[in-house]
C-alpha cells in the first residue's frame, strides 16, 4: 500500500481536450454541432434505453425530454419522490438573456458576465451555448405553467442580482427553485404515465457498469428492501448533484451525496476542478455542536444590511450596547467602492478573516452582524419588511431573534460545487455513454458561479442540450449485444457494492457515521474551505489516510442490509467523501493561484485580494483515478480565451 | 432540557407497531425538532439500538420529505414543516409523542417513514401542462393577469408533504388535489386540459384509497404553506363544470 | 356519466349537498306552517287540512302532499346512503387512530355523523308519533294536529326526544349548509362570512322556532 504521505504526489498525463465543440464563430457553434450531430431515427428511439439518475432540474428536465423523444428511460433518485431533488431549495431566480427590459443585456453580455464571474475558468463555447440557450427556457417553463412573478400588465417580472448590471433574472417569489423543480417533475410525471419512463424512487445508485470501456448500466440499491439490482441501457446520465456535503455543514439537502459521481470516477471518468467551491456569505451560523445543516438567506440582504463586527477582540456586548464608534463595518472600510456589495468570495473571505481575529460574534464566535436599523431609520420598518418580511420571518423561526430590533448574524456556509465530473462539449465523460449534466458536471461555471446560474445550467443541460447530443452517442454506437446481470462486469459491480455493505455492517465498532462525516467536514472546511494554504492542504491530506482508517477499524452500523437502513446509507456515503475529500485537498493544493472560489493565501495581490496565475493555471484540471489513496493521474485541459480576454478582478 | 419522547417503532410494513419510551437528556433550546432526534439515534446507535428511522432532507422547509405527527398535530405546534420546529416550542421535562402519517394511502414503511407514492400517481393523472420540450411559445406571447399569476402562485406553494392528509380525520387528499389543480387550471397555458385535469385526478385520488371531506377545515390549519381551504371550494367548483361539460 | 358522478366521492358530496339544502328548504317551510300553532287549534288544524288539498283544483286530493313526500323521502335516502358509503369509506382511509389524539380534529365529522343518525332515527319516530300516530301517547286522532302535538308534549320523554334532535339538527345545519355551499363550489374568501351568517342564522331561527312549539306546550301557551 502507499505511504499516507505520498498522497500529495501525483503525475500528469497526456493533456485532454474538448474535441466536441466546432470550431467557427462562438455564436455559431452550437447550431453547427445540433446540425453535425447525427440523428436517431424516431421508430427506432423506443429500442434506446437511457438511464437516468437524479430527478433535479437537470436529471428531471432529461428525463421528460428523452422520453418524449420517444427514448426509454428508466429513472432513479433517492428520495421518496422525484418531486424533493434540492433543486427545490434555490430561492433567488434564473437568468435569461431575454432583454425584456431593454437595458442593454444579449446573448453576448450574459456569455461575457458568465465567463468573467467564473474568473476565466470556463469554457467558452460552452458558456455561450449556456448564454443562448436561457431565453428558451423561460419559455419552456411559463409553457409548463411556473408561475413567475408578473407585473401588471401581465408580463413577466425582472429582478437584478449580484455581480451584473442588469435586470435579467426571472423569479417566483423566494422559490424560483421549487417551481421550476415542479415544472420539470410535472413533465417528467406526464411521462411516467405515459409508460415512457420507469421511475425508481428510494433507489440509490451505488456504481457503475462498464462493459468494453462503455457505460451500460448502473448498480443501485432500493433502499425500502435493501435489494440489490442491476439495470442495463445504451447510456446513462448522471444528473446527481454537486458534492458539497463532503463539508458536513453545508445548504446541500441533508442526503445530497457524492456517490455516483465518485463511483463513475473511479470506474473512469475523470474528475475536474473539485477545488472549486462556493461558499455563501449570508447564510445563518451554526447554534452549536448538534447542528446539521445550514440555511442560506438570500443575499438580496446586502443590499439594505450593513455588516459589522466589534473592533475590540473577544467583545460580548449584546449589539445594542456597543456604541458606533467601537464598531467595525469592515466592508464598508476596506472596499469603500462596493461596500457592502462585493462578491459572494470576497465578503465571505472577510468574514472568516474578522473571526479569526478573535472579533466573531454569537455562540462560538462565528458569526458576524448583518444590521438593518440604518435601512429601518432610513426606510422605515414598513418598507423594510415588504422587500425582507418572508426573509426576516425565516430567520425568527430559526434563531428566535427578531431581526428588525437586533442585527441578524450570517456567516458564510458551503452552497455550490462548481466541480464535478469532467464532460467535453456534448456533455460527455471520459467514459463513453457516460454523461454528467447539471451541478454534477464541470462545465459552466468556472471558479465562480454567479447568482441565478445553478438553476439555468441544470435546465439547459436536461431540456436543450443533453437531448440534443445524446443522439449523436446512440446513432454512433449501436449495441452490438445486450448486457445483462451475468455479464462479468455487472457481477464484478454487484460483489465490489455488496462486500462494501457487508464490511460496512461487519466492523460493529464504537462511532456512528455521522461522528465520521461531521470530523471530515470540520477538516475540509478548516484547510479546504474559505481560504486554503499549502501547509494546511498538506496536513488535510495528511489527515484524511488517518481517518479512512480509523472509519474502517471503529465504525458502527446497527441494523443490516435487507432492510430500510439509513444508517447504512449514510456510512456508505461517507466512504465516498473520504476519498473525495482527498482529491479536493490535492487539486486545492496542486493549483497554487487564487481564482474565484478557491482562494490560496500564497497567492495574493499586495492589497490581499485574489491573484490569477493565468500562465501557470489557465487550465480544467482533470483528475483520473488510480486507486483508493495512490496518486492520481493530472489531465490538462488548456483554457483560450477568444471572445473575453482575461482581467484581474478589482472591487476596491 | 430533559424530555421523554414516545416514539412509534415499527420494523417493516408486515410487523405490527407500537409506542416506545426513551428519556433524552441534554437536549438545546436551539435544536430543530430533527436535530433533537439525531442526537436520539446517535445516542441509540451507540448503545447498540437501532436508530429511529425518518424522512428528512432539505430541512429548510420547502423538500417536503419531514413527516412527523407530534403530539397529534401534522409537524408538531407551529405552522410549518416539522425541521423547522425547534425546541424552544417546548418546555424541560415535557412528553411528546411522535407518531407516523396515518392513511391507509400511505402506508408505514419503517418507524416514522411513510410511503406517499400515491400523491405522485394523482399527479401522473393530470397534475401537469402538455408542453413537450421545444414546442413552447414565446414567453410573453401570452400576458396572465397578476391577480391569476399570484393565484397559481399561492397554490403552486404545496411541497407535498401530506401533512394535509396527516391532520383530515377521513385521511382525505382534497387540499393536496385542489392546490395542484387551482395552480394548474387558472392559468391559459392550462386551460385546454382543464376539464379531463380535475376529473382525472379526482378520480386518482378516489382509486388510492384516500377518505372524502366533511370540510373539517384541519388540512388547511396543517398546511405548512398556508393553503387555504377555499381551494377545496374552487377544486369543486372545477369539477362540477368539467363533469357537466365532459360527456365520458 | 351519471355512474361515474356517483363513483366518485366528489359526487356523492355534490348529491349530499343538493339533497340537504332540499332538507333545509322543507325545513323553513315546515318551520312556518308550525308556527301557526300559536295561533290556536282552528288555524293549525285548517293548515293541516290545507295540506292535503295543496294545488286544487289542479292536484286530486293528498297528491301534492305525497308528490313533496316523495321528493323528501328521495332526498333523505340519497342524502343517508352518501353519507353512509363516504363515511365507511372516510373510516377506512384512517384504518389506525393516532395514539396521541385531539379532541377539535373530529368536531365537524362527529357534528354530521352522528347527529345525521339522530336525525334519522328522529324522522322516523316523528312520522310514527304525528303522522300515522303509531307511538303517539295519547289516543291519535287523525285531522287533530293540534291536540296530537299538544299529546305528544306533554309527556316529558317527547319533550326531550323532541329538543335533542332539534338541536342536534342545528348543529348539523349549520355545518351542512356550509359545506354544501363549498361543495358546490359557491365559497370563497369574500362570500365567506356571509355563508357563516346564513348558516349560523338558520341554524339559530330553525332550532329556536321548532323548540319554541315544545316550549309553549310545557309552559301552557299552547294547550
């Protein structure tokens, strides 16, 4: 076995590139590729099984699509419905180039914003492509019947959001999210009953199955009865979410999970960029060790709120007795341009830095003062509360404070994973017939993901694009032969699933799973989180060996296999963020710049903001799997830029 | 706080259940009512007990998988979902009951999980708009009224947790049905399905075994979304004009 | 069509609703030739005769009086066979009790539930007391309403049989009328309070109005 220490070790490879994407006018490219793409004749869709897993807005929009197509799709997520995917959970809106405002936005201004709020490392035709597609979504969902927010007139309502300057997101009060998770789960409802989709609800996907070097079919557990099954197609799709749950405390829903991305990676599909995490800057702290999740408030917030800490260490004052001038609105001082307004790394950085200086407040003192009564005094209460009532209320509930008499307290949280599997241009892993799309794959977003983007990357991939390249897979790659459950490779997957659950149940040590995964996430968070350096990185990586072994020796799973076990669940999961976690460290650690979301500390500008090394970085990393704790194999994927020439970020 | 919960502990669908005790020290005004039945079960896991099983996900209020019956109200004393609840709407040394949904639609799977597959079915049956992928209109080609537009709004809030189900003393899905169909037929994208939409879901929901409304009025005081009864009215109203309108 | 109007259980509601506001509309009718009791034995007994010649020359004698017979007694069955197929159907969909129960969740159900069986099991005494005189107390005399009612009050078992189904009716009026007006699709938030003030008021002049013929008997204003 390798040394622990070796883990920081790594090789490259041969450098990997998107061979997908036409060459021409960025405007152009994807009419080309729909138009090179080869078609699948409709009579012969119905003989295409595609398999599905997620039913969020990506996996749920591909799923509806397919079938409709005419494609057999067999579906799985692990909640009791396709209906709870944490697609629903997003508040704020979706981005749409429409330019119903007439304020100046296009196709090309959306592209632009998008590839710059990534910190330029995202792809250009694919972010436009992204950019082009957003106006047909709003017409797909208003056709579904999302209620967005209307005006009088009866036409649709606009809002801004952070980082672009004009008014181009589309809403549905604070749950843009839920309605248009339940846009796509209606869809997707029509047909199921259509008989065109088998949907699997409670079933897990827990590996992948490859045969002759292509994806055929998956390895899932139905988690009612613990039975082990496999099912076969001509291609899946990963539509699983992102894997922010590694962090423990994240926004993530409490089972979003990492396996089947993980499983896909070590079965070959290489992973890229898991470095890039985004973290919140408004979301409400921890009240203590029992905490289990996280709950954003939506950044609209800053707007009105001014953000402050004591200036004296270790001050436990309540807020109201701590007078003007003994406090600190360190954004306001330190970026006086953008104030309380800077983007979501920049503010969450800041806040890290104020409590680490020892200047947190609330319980543990992590936490920092979000203070509306400048905005009340200014625009009275009753304003206030008609543009933040259902947001103050929300916060009420869970802290019991009431936040028009006391500043409220946020502190950044975990919310995003801008990595993911690596997917070329089609939306195409590593492996062949294997396809990643949504907040599951790489693509989009960059090192940053701008406000309202997460929900129009999740349905453009599952309506527009996915249907579209899939096609070109199925009509390329007519199966020779069917596969079924005796094939060696299905049974290989079954008996590798089945001796991790037993081993799993076997150990009967002494700490439960969620010790387990809370010690993980309090260490990625440390050394991997907000801000990273490479001695910290170096002791994560250090670290994370130890507990995996630990895990293996002194975990406990009551109950057993055959039955509803959640407990299993959870250890099972756990055993994928182990090794997950490790490559996060080592790909935070090999990329030794500061972009967007990843931020080293050796690598800054004199006035501590974020340095790009673009000479040295300008590239996806992609990562191949080896084996559990052995060195990885580094796949670069040079960036060009173009259409938007690379700039450093400035908001002071 | 010291509580002592009584718990309904149920093996499989076929094993009869029945309440169980457990005393439970230590626990924090701060806690969500989930968090105090995490610290529950890593206490149970630890001993050696398995721990008590429950659906839960986003825990902010809006999946809609949290599905307790505390002390005989659907998610506990507070207007919301049961993650929401926190500890603080109790007192040191109270005894509170924890009990599944009760319907014969939703049967216990484990403990406090129940299946509720079948709101997904009276979904299948019409819940949706026909608009495949690709054939939509522009959006603004078709102006809805704000008053319409914050009306499928108000009933499009429904997170299907059937807490509506939970607290109706005939296990009745009307308000479940009506939010889905007001949400739905108000709107013109709508509006040519309108008829066979409440009629066939309707008729769904009657073939899942759910009871009928005697407009007790507890699914709408239960809904954490605030759905209001009037939505029964209206789903009604829908019904009476599709049945008359519709020759089967 | 029709069978699958009845199938459903929003059908039957609908039947229910139509047949009970036929039963409150009888009711107010009912309500007002009753009142005529306080007037004395020759305006009672004429308006009991006048029932039987309703609609003469046009109807033969006692047809429009068995014609609204039959409509009740249509009315009553479709309205008690719904009530008792959806209740069978509600009691099946709770197949367990919660353990932890509370007393307001079954107010309404309880109300029409039991206090339609009251009524039932009261309608069917009321016809064998004042109608075919079958359990009257005194002797019956047939085209004597007003010493019949004036019998039957004036044993204390009719008095209380008597009041506890008129309120028992008020209850199940006041939540019937509502409900019908809901299941038929008339509520909505601005109407409600208007439905509640109706329901409410026949719930309190019905009562009231019927109680008040026991009532005068006991107290010797009828006699």
């Amino acid at each position: 076995m390798t040394s622990y220490s070796e883990y920081t070790e790594y090789t490259v490879g041969e450098p990997i590139q998107d061979e997908q994407a036409p060459s021409g006018p960025v405007n152009e490219r994807w009419d080309t590729r729909r138009f090179e793409a080869k078609l699948v004749n409709p009579a012969n869709r119905r003989k295409h099984t595609i398999i599905v897993v997620g039913t969020g807005l990506a996996g749920g929009a591909a799923g509806a699509t397919l079938a409709e197509q005419g494609y057999h799709v067999v579906q799985f997520c692990y909640q009791d419905s396709p209906r709870r995917a944490h697609s629903i959970a997003a508040q704020g809106g979706i981005n749409a180039a429409k330019n119903y405002r007439n304020d100046g936005d296009s196709i090309h201004r959306l592209f632009y914003d998008t590839v710059k709020g990534g910190d330029f490392r995202a792809r250009e035709s694919n972010v436009h492509r992204l950019a082009q597609i957003s106006v047909e979504i709003i017409d797909q969902c208003v056709a579904q019947g999302v209620p967005f927010a209307r005006e009088y007139g009866g036409l649709l309502d606009t809002r801004s959001f952070g980082g672009v300057q004009v008014s181009r997101t589309f809403y549905a009060r604070g749950q843009t999210g839920q309605q248009l998770l339940l846009g796509a789960y209606q869809a997707l409802s029509r047909q199921i009953a259509a008989g065109n989709v088998e949907m699997h609800a409670r079933t897990e996907m827990l590996d992948l199955i490859v045969v002759d070097g292509r994806a055929r079919g998956i390895v899932a557990r139905d988690l009612v009865t613990g039975r082990i099954s496999t099912y076969f197609a001509d291609a899946v799709v990963l539509a699983s979410g992102g894997y922010g749950n590694v962090f423990y405390l994240s926004t993530n829903a409490m089972n979003s999970n990492a396996t089947a991305i993980w499983r896909a990676h070590r079965r070959g599909a290489y992973f890229a960029n898991p470095c890039f995490t985004q973290i919140h800057p408004t979301c409400i702290p921890r009240s203590g060790d029992h905490q289990s999740k996280l709950t954003l408030m939506s950044e609209s917030l800053r707007n009105d709120g001014r953000i402050w800490v004591p200036k004296a260490k270790g001050d436990t004052r309540p807020p109201a007795e701590i007078p003007e001038d003994e406090r600190d609105y360190y954004l306001e001082r330190i970026y006086p341009s953008f104030g309380n307004l800077v983007p979501r790394d920049i503010a969450s950085r800041a806040a890290k830095n104020v409590c680490d200086e020892g200047r947190g407040v609330g319980p543990g003192g992590q936490g920092v003062y979000l203070d509306f009564a400048d905005a009340i005094a200014r625009m009275g209460r009753k304003a206030v509360e008609e543009k933040y009532g259902n947001l103050f209320d929300m916060y009420e509930r869970i802290t019991a404070e009431n936040p028009y008499e006391v500043p409220m307290r946020i502190y950044p949280a975990i919310h995003y994973t801008m990595g993911g599997l690596w997917v070329d241009y089609d939306l195409q892993t590593t492996v062949p017939g294997l396809f990643a799309i949504g907040e599951a794959n790489f693509s989009d977003h960059g090192a940053n993901r701008l406000g309202a983007s997460a929900l129009m990357q999740g349905l453009a991939d599952g309506y527009f694009v996915l249907p579209s390249t899939i096609n070109d897979y199925l009509a390329r790659n007519p199966h020779k032969d069917e596969v079924d459950a005796s094939h060696p490779a299905a049974v290989e997957a079954v008996r590798e699933t089945e001796d991790r659950l037993t081993r799993l149940l076997a150990v009967d040590g002494d700490r439960t799973p969620d010790s387990f995964h809370r010690e993980i996430g309090e260490l990625v968070w440390e050394f991997c989180g907000m801000a990273r350096t490479d001695e910290g990185l170096r002791k994560a990586l250090d670290r994370l060996p130890q507990i995996r072994e630990e895990f293996w020796r002194r975990i406990k799973v009551p109950g057993t296999g055959e039955e509803f076990n959640q407990s299993l669940e959870k250890a099972n999961r756990i055993v994928d963020y182990l090794e997950l976690a490790e490559l996060m460290c080592l790909d935070a650690l090999h990329r030794a710049e500061s972009c967007g979301g990843h931020f080293r500390e050796e690598s800054q500008t004199p006035d501590g903001e974020a340095a790009r090394r673009d000479e040295e970085f300008s590239y996806a990393a992609a990562w191949e799997f080896t084996d559990t704790g052995a060195a990885p194999v580094l796949h670069k994927e040079q960036l060009t830029f173009d259409y938007v020439h690379p700039t450093q970020r400035s908001y002071a | 706080m010291k509580l002592t919960l009584r718990v309904w502990r149920q093996k499989n669908p076929d094993t009869p259940g029945a309440m169980a005790t457990y005393e439970l020290d230590g626990v924090s005004q701060d806690m969500s009512f989930l968090e105090m039945l995490d610290v529950l079960n890593e206490e149970l896991i630890v001993k050696g007990e398995e721990p008590v099983a429950f659906d839960h996900d986003c825990r902010e209020g809006i999946c809609g998988a949290c599905s307790l019956v505390i002390n005989g109200d659907a998610h506990g004393p507070e207007r919301t979902t049961t993650c929401q609840l926190h500890m603080r709407s109790f007192r040191d040394g109270d005894t509170i009951d924890i009990e599944p949904w009760r319907a014969s639609a939703f049967p216990v799977i484990k403990d406090l999980v129940v299946d509720r597959s079948a709101f997904d079915r009276v979904i299948q049956a019409g819940g949706f708009i026909t608009a495949p992928t690709g054939s939509a209109p522009e959006a603004h080609a078709t102006p809805v009224p704000k008053a319409d537009a914050d009306y499928a709004f108000e009933h499009a809030e429904c997170i299907g947790c059937g807490a509506c189900v939970a607290a109706c003393p005939n296990g009745a899905a009307m308000l479940f049905t009506s939010a889905k169909v007001n949400h739905l037929n108000v709107l013109p994208q709508g509006s040519p399905e309108r008829e066979t939409r409440v009629l066939d879901m309707v008729a769904q929901m009657d073939a899942e075994g759910f009871g009928g409304c005697t407009l007790a009025g507890e699914c709408a005081t239960a809904c954490p979304k605030g759905i209001p009864l009037f939505s029964i009215t209206a789903m009604n109203k829908e019904w009476l004009r599709a049945s008359r309108k519709v020759k089967r | 069509m029709a069978f699958g109007f009845w199938q459903s259980t929003l059908g039957k509601k609908i039947v229910m609703g139509v047949t009970g506001l036929i039963m409150i509309g009888y009711l107010c009718a009912h309500l007002l030739g009753n009142m005529k009791i306080f007037f004395g034995p020759g305006e009672f007994n004429a308006y009991g005769h006048w029932l039987r010649v309703m609609g003469a020359p046009v109807l033969h004698h006692e047809w429009g009086l068995w014609i609204a017979r039959i409509v009740l007694l249509a009315a009553v069955i479709l309205h008690a066979v719904s009530a008792y197929q959806l209740s069978r159907r509600d009691i099946k969909a709770r197949p367990q009790k919660y353990v932890h129960t509370k007393p307001r969740m079954s107010y309404a159900t309880r109300t029409m539930r039991w206090g339609g069986v009251i009524l039932g099991l009261f309608i069917v005494w009321h016809i064998l007391d004042l109608t075919t005189g079958t359990t009257h107390s005194g002797g019956f005399q047939e085209g004597h309403p007003y010493q019949n009612v004036v019998d039957t009050f004036s044993t204390w078992y009719g008095n209380v049989i008597y009041i506890v189904a008129m309120l028992a009716m008020g209850m199940h009026v006041r939540h019937g009328f509502w409900s019908a007006a809901q299941t038929l699709g008339a509520g909505n938030h601005t109407r409600d309070r208007a439905l509640k003030a109706i329901a409410n008021a026949l719930a309190i002049v019905l009562t009231a109005g019927f109680i008040s013929i026991p009532v005068g008997v006991m107290t010797g204003v009828v006699s």
